[in-house]
C-alpha cells in the first residue's frame, strides 16, 4: 500500500497517510480542520538484482583479447592482378 504525503493550507502542518489507490484523497486537516493537498515527493525505491549495477556491463578496458589483437595488426595492401587483353 502506498504511502501518500499532505500538507494543510491553513496550518502549514505535514502528515503521512497510508492509502489504497482506490481511496479518496484527504480534504480536511486533522488537527485545524483547513484544506489538504497531496505533495509529491521522492520515492524510496530501489532496482535490486542483476541488470541495474555499472559492473553488471561490459567496461572498454575490459575487451575481448580477439578484439585488441586485431587492431594492433598492420593492414596489408592488395595489388590485383593485372587485367587480361
């Protein structure tokens, strides 16, 4: 269940209520009796598990051997063979 934040108009006071999503926001303060609006905030949510970490992809100076080998090989030139009459 989600834990929503409030702020009253009046009295300037915070609260957070735990509500179902099908529930009716809060209109009326607890303590003055003033207007509620929700307030967003940040969420304390947190990616677990492989995929998410920077250790989890592959770094440049971690190269495959195949990959580094062939850029340190000289490129040869090819002549074609001469045209036949």
């Amino acid at each position: 269940m989600p834990i929503y934040e409030y702020e009253c108009l009046s009295c300037g006071k915070q609260c957070e209520v735990m509500q179902k999503f099908n529930d009716e926001p809060l209109s009326t303060c607890p303590d003055c009796g003033g207007t509620m609006h929700k307030l967003i905030s940040q969420t304390s949510f947190v990616l677990k598990g492989t995929g998410w970490y920077v250790t989890d992809y592959a770094r440049a100076e971690k190269k495959k051997p195949d990959e580094k080998g062939k850029s340190d090989k000289k490129t040869e030139s090819r002549t074609e063979p001469a045209a036949k009459n």
